[in-house]
C-alpha cells in the first residue's frame, strides 16, 4: 500500500508504539502538526543520517497538544505506529509549508528471525555499555 504522508525529517529514529514529545517552533512543523491534529491523520519522521534524510522513517500520530504558547510554539506528544520506506519526496504542496512524502509500508514478519534478533539484541547491549546506559533486558 502506497499513500502520501506529510514528513517531519529528525535526526533520531521513532519505534512503533514508542511516546514520543516534540516542541514546536518552526513554521512549517507547527502548520504539519496544526493540519495533523485538526485531521486526526499521522504524519511520518524519517530519520536524518550525516544531514542527509534516509529512506525510512516511521509513521506517527499526535497524541496530544499539551502547551499551545502565545507565539505559536507548541509542546506536541506523539506515538509511533509503523515504519515506512519513502518512494518518492514532494516538496511543493500547495499551501503548506512543510514536504510531504509517497511512501510504502513494508511487511513485517511477527515472528521474525531468531539469529537476526540475537544480533540486534547483543549491539544494542554494546550500544548501550558505550554509552553507559544501565538497561536489563527481558528474556522472552
């Protein structure tokens, strides 16, 4: 399934179901967030790599406008719904500020692959003791 999506390009990456708190301060992102929440449609937040916007990214929707300050700005939380793969980037939408996005949704297999797994496990493990984050892992 293909569609279009507004895109808020970050240089973080969003999981699915991960709680995620913005403040928005640029034009552009508060009329995305604006035309989100009055639409109740999800916008997306590809990942940015060496100032460079990747491929993927992950779909989200605005939970909540928690502060709507004088001049705009606002403190925005969102959550996670699933990932995507952009085809194709629109920068010209008419009256919008903001880029949007042709993007595809790529399957997911539940169950997964057991040894793909292991390895993302054990380097986020080694992410983790680099960056000296004290994370207990759930054995499932």
């Amino acid at each position: 399934m293909t569609n279009f999506i507004p895109i808020f390009p970050l240089g973080i990456v969003v999981y699915p179901g991960e709680e995620l708190n913005l403040h928005i301060f640029e034009p552009r992102y508060k009329q995305l967030i604006k035309d989100c929440h009055e639409s109740k449609k999800p916008f997306g937040i590809p990942s940015v790599v060496n100032n460079k916007m990747t491929e993927m990214g992950t779909l989200v929707e605005v939970a909540e406008i928690t502060t709507l300050y004088d001049n705009g700005e606002m403190d925005v939380k969102t959550k996670g719904v699933k990932p995507f793969r952009i085809l194709e980037v629109i920068k010209d939408i008419p009256e919008k500020m903001y880029d949007g996005a042709i993007v595809t949704y790529p399957t997911n297999d539940p169950k997964g692959s057991k040894k793909l797994m292991q390895k993302v496990i054990e380097a986020t493990r080694q992410l983790h003791e680099f960056l000296k984050v004290n994370k207990k892992f759930k054995k499932t």
